[in-house]
C-alpha cells in the first residue's frame, strides 16, 4: 500500500497515511478538526540496491566485448565471392 502525503491549509500540519490506492482521501485534519487536508505532490520512494537486473543486464562492461569479438572472428572468416549480405552466414 502506498504512503500519503497530506499537508493542512488551515493549520500547516502534515502527516503520512499508509491508504490502499481505492480509499478516499483524508479530508479532516487530526490537529485542527477542520476539513482543509489536501494530499501532497512527494518523490517516489522507490530505490534499487545490491547488484540486481541493471548490474547484470544492461551495464557495460566485459559482456559487450564477448559478442564484438565473435562477430569480427567471423566476419574475416567470410569467403570473398559471397560478400558480407549473403544468406549463407
């Protein structure tokens, strides 16, 4: 369940509420009593740590080295009278 953020214009008192995204929003502040609770625009709190996907799938490195040699191994293997667009490789 995502966390809210609310801010009172009447009072100026913020608080986080843990709400499941089909609930109403808070409209009555808890300090004041008046219904001036309005939900605030906050970052995503939301991080990647540890050597996860993009460590393994997109970052360069050694794994892009690997096809490049392959390719250019088997470019110079190609025989002369097919040319490098044939179908045969």
């Amino acid at each position: 369940m995502p966390i809210y953020a609310y801010k009172c214009d009447a009072c100026g008192h913020t608080l986080d509420a843990l709400q499941k995204m089909s609930d109403a929003p808070l409209t009555d502040c808890p300090k004041c009593g008046k219904p001036a609770l309005h939900k605030q625009l906050t970052a995503a709190g939301f991080q990647l740590k540890g050597s996860g996907w993009y460590a393994t799938d997109f970052k360069g490195g050694g794994a892009s080295a690997a096809p490049a040699a392959a390719a250019a191994s088997s470019d110079s293997a190609t025989p002369a009278a097919c040319g490098a667009s044939c179908a045969c490789h």
